[in-house]
C-alpha cells in the first residue's frame, strides 16, 4: 500500500509572480535564483510525479492543492478498444485488396497541374489596454503567446504592443486576477481583467509531506529492520 503524499509551503514568498522572467514550466526567480514552477494547473497525478523525482522545488500553488492528500489515479487498459481497432484494420486491407485487382481506368487530358506558392503568413502588431473591472490600467500585466516563450508586459499606463501572427493565442495574466485567453483576429485588443475571488494561489518552497497514515507505516516498518 503506497503512502499518501501531502505538500506544504511552509514559508511564503514575497515576490511578484509576475515580475519573475517566463521560462519552461514556470519562471525564474532573479531574487532566489531558482525556477518557479507553476503547479496551479497540474493535475494530482503530475504533482506526484514531480515531487517524487525532485526535492527542494519551488512552485506557484493554489491554496486547494496544499495539505491535502494528493489523489493518484491509474490508467486502466482498454482490451475492447485494442480489439475493436484490430478487426478494423484487418477489414481495412481485405478491402484494399479487392479494390487493387479492379482494373484502373485512365483517361488522357491536357490540363496541367500548376502549384499555387504558399502564402507567407507575415506577422502584424497588436496594440491595446489591459484593465481591472473598475476601468483602472493595470501596469505589468504579463502578455504572452500561448505556447511559447515570447511576450512582453503592459506599461505604466496599462498599454501593450506585441508582434503575434492571426489565429495566435495571447494570455493575459496577473497575480490575483483570472487569466484572460483571446485569439487574436485583429490588431487591437483591449481587456478587461477579473479578479480571483476564491482561489488563493501562493509561492514558495514546496515541501513533500506523508500523511499521518504514510508516517505510522514507515515508523512500523522501521522497527522491524
């Protein structure tokens, strides 16, 4: 029977999540000189994952992710899938057998196929005003594109430039606020932040922590070696 795993931050963190640089997984701390990852949107299963393969981890977390047994969930194999998918395939190339034999019909034409150039897809600029509810201008207000590492952040006046391609992804996000996803379709984009009513979200050294059943067990198990 596996321990259950809890985690903790035990000692918060004052710095700005969103003044820390983006990088994989997270951001870098230029105060501690770490790598803050962002939990807030992993599932149980990930966090295990990570906290069993590496101590001394600093995280961004959400309150409800904290002291808690950590739920770990398995991946039952599906046989009927696998089955089902088999017959598929070998009903598949009975067909293509058959229709191999058939004799092809050809027919002479004078039209020619021509290549059409791909159309180079040229980057715009995207301009706009990101604000709180109340209409203030909300400075330092992370703009990124999704799924990358380029973006950049709103000025004192709330305004924000960023060079992005139609159909690209851009978050809009700040501590203490939802983070706001828009395609982009045209170039100028203002928005509107709402700020997080619920969810406490903290940073800090994350420790790993057995579950008073966890401890009981591994004391059991220490008396009989």
């Amino acid at each position: 029977m596996k321990s259950k795993i809890q985690i903790t931050i035990p000692e918060p963190c004052q710095e700005g999540w969103q003044s820390m640089t983006p990088v994989e997984k997270g951001r870098f701390c230029a105060s501690c000189q770490k790598t803050v990852l962002d939990f807030t949107h992993l599932s149980d299963n990930e966090i295990i994952n990570l906290v069993s393969k590496k101590d001394n981890l600093c995280g961004r977390i959400k309150a409800s992710q904290l002291n808690r047994n950590l739920i770990e969930t398995k991946k039952t194999s599906n046989y009927f899938g696998y089955f089902a998918t088999s017959v598929l395939a070998f009903l598949g190339l009975g067909t293509e057998t058959i229709v191999a034999q058939e004799k092809p019909i050809t027919e002479q034409t004078d039209l020619k196929y021509i290549s059409k150039p791909t159309k180079s897809v040229d980057k715009i600029t995207v301009t706009g005003v990101v604000t709180d509810s109340l209409g203030t201008p909300m400075s330092g207000t992370s703009v990124v594109i999704k799924d990358t590492f380029e973006g950049t952040q709103t000025d004192e006046k709330g305004a924000y430039s960023i060079k992005v391609n139609l159909g690209d992804t851009l978050e809009f996000a700040y501590l203490g606020y939802e983070t706001t996803s828009i395609i982009v379709s045209s170039n100028i984009i203002n928005v509107q932040l709402v700020s997080e009513k619920i969810e406490i979200i903290m940073i800090g050294g994350i420790t790993k922590r057995r579950s008073f059943l966890g401890r009981t067990f591994l004391k059991i198990g220490n008396w009989f070696r």
